[in-house]
C-alpha cells in the first residue's frame, strides 16, 4: 500500500485478490467432463489444431501450455510447428486442410505472424465453426448482433469472472481501457450483450483517469505497465488486468506485472485481478470451452 493511494479514501477496506487461477483450474474440469462426453458419444476426442509460425519465445511458452492443458482436458492437439520462412501460400494451404479434416474441431494460428504473411488474410480462412478465437469476421459480426458466436478467448475470461462474482451485469457502469481487436473490441460487445453500459477509451481519450473513475466495472487492456493507480478507481469497483508486461527492475532481475498498479489499487477497489493468476490462465481455459464448444456444434450438425 502507497500513501499516496491510502491517503484517497482512508477509510476503504482493502480489495479482494480474483483468484483466476483457481477459476480457470475450475473452469478446465468442466471442459474436461464435457471432453469426456463428447469422446464417449462420438468415439473421438474433441481436436485442437495449434499452428505457430517462427520461433518467438513468448508465443513458444504460450503454445506448450495451451497443448498441455488441453491434454489434461481430454482434448487432442494437432500441433503444427512451422519454421519463420513459411509462406502466406503455404500457411493458408495447411489451414485449409485443417479445415476439412473432421477431426479437427479448432484451429488456433498463434499470432504474431512473420512480417510476409498478412494476418487477416489468415483468420479470414479459417473456418468460422472452426475459429476457437474467434477472430475471424463472421463471428466478430455474429458477436456484434447479438448472435451466437466463437467468442476470442480472454474477454470471454474476464466476462465469466465477472458474472461469477456479480452474477448479473445489467445496468453497471463498465469502462474498457484499450481497443484491440482482441480484447478491448470484443470485451466491449460482451459487456454491452450483457446489458451493461459501456465506455471505451483509448490512447487519445480526454478525461481517462475520470471516465475510469465513473466505472463499476473497470477492464484494462493496454500494454502500459501500472499506468492505472488509485486515482483511476472508483471505490468498490471490480478491476481486471488484462496487461501482461515484463518489466526489468532496478537490480537488472525481470518480473512480470500487469497494467494496473496492484497494490495502489487495492486499497480503493472492490476486487482486483492479480498479474500473473489473474485473466491469464482464463484465457487458456476459455480457448480450451471454445474448442468444446465447437466440437459439440460441429456433431449437432
Ligand atoms: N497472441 C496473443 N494473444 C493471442 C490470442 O489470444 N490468440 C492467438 N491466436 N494469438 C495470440
């Protein structure tokens, strides 16, 4: 706790830590059931294709733990490692055998992509049944109007914990920080489905400290480590982190931390995510609903 941060409202008893870890944990043991399900019906387990292009570390770590979690759920990867050389051509060829092959449920290309492959060229072939993140503009525009749809994996995330702690969002103010087509867009549609009111802003809104401070709901998504302190905070508001930066610190160890200034604003908020055990481990274990969920769609047709 700052003194800055407990100087704003002295009298605040101190957030509670969303533990996002033990939700996930949760959440994938009942992907697993289901897994079970669908396996014990259809003679088949449910099928995950993971395409990475390139040898990015960060994305290497991310696609190891999305193979390992979905084996533990009962979920079959077909892993497809290619080398950063790949063409556009070929990638697209892959993902159209991905999408003919009945085994395959979903298809994750794990972004970034190398700078010769154009990525929208990419999401919009993969199959829209298929599109566990649900990328692709059919189900941007089947999630915009209302209309079931794949939904991308970490707004999904936030909006599960958000029910799980509010049950329902009708009439709350909700402030989405960030406007990415992979969080801030599709976070905002979520919210605004579930009858919130919803603000977005960005990198050139006025007033971001006051327009946060109006929110019930408060989900940051921008990439700018601890931009967002107390003074954000509306007191009692449910805060999630969606930043995860790896900052270095003054003794040349790195660590990594969101884009909310945890301790800062615990002593004004409600609830506050943690980073990492936060959003992070929701957004594996949605992708691994989402492949679930497709799985069951693409048997009921
Ligand atoms: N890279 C960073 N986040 C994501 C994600 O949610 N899905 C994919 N495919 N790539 C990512």
């Amino acid at each position: 706790m700052t003194d800055q941060a407990s100087n704003i409202y002295p009298d605040l008893t101190p957030a509670q830590r969303i533990d996002g870890k033990a939700f996930a944990a949760a959440l994938r043991g009942d992907v697993a059931e289901g897994a079970a399900r669908f396996q014990a019906d259809r003679g088949r387990q449910p099928g995950l294709a993971v395409v990475l292009v390139g040898d990015d570390p960060a994305s290497q770590v991310y696609v190891k733990t999305k193979m390992r979690q979905a084996a533990e759920a009962g979920i079959r990867s077909f892993p497809h490692l290619l080398p950063g050389s790949t063409s556009q051509d070929e990638l697209l060829q892959l993902i159209a055998a991905l999408n003919s092959n009945d085994e395959v449920d979903g298809i994750l290309v794990q972004l970034p992509l190398p700078a010769q492959i154009e990525e929208t060229a990419v999401i919009e072939s993969i199959d829209p049944g298929k599109d566990v993140d649900g990328f692709n503009p059919v189900n941007v525009g089947r999630l915009s109007t209302g209309q079931s749809a794949l939904v991308p994996c970490t707004p999904l995330g936030c909006l599960l914990l958000l029910q799980d702690r509010l049950g329902d969002l009708s009439g709350k103010k909700a402030v989405v920080v960030g406007r990415s087509n992979i969080v801030g867009k599709p976070m905002a549609q979520l919210l605004l489905n579930a009858n919130c009111t919803v603000t977005t802003v960005h990198s050139r809104s006025r007033e971001l400290a006051a327009e946060c401070r109006s929110a019930d709901i408060l989900v940051v998504a921008v990439g700018r480590p601890e931009m967002v302190d107390a003074s954000y905070i509306k007191p009692g508001a449910i805060v999630l982190d969606v930043g995860i930066n790896r900052i270095t610190r003054d003794d040349g160890q790195s660590r990594l931390t969101g884009d909310v200034d945890f301790e800062a604003v615990s002593t004004v908020a409600g609830a506050v995510t943690p980073v990492p055990g936060g959003i992070g481990p929701m957004t594996v274990a949605c992708l691994l609903r989402n492949t679930l969920s497709a799985a069951q769609a693409r048997a009921a047709r």
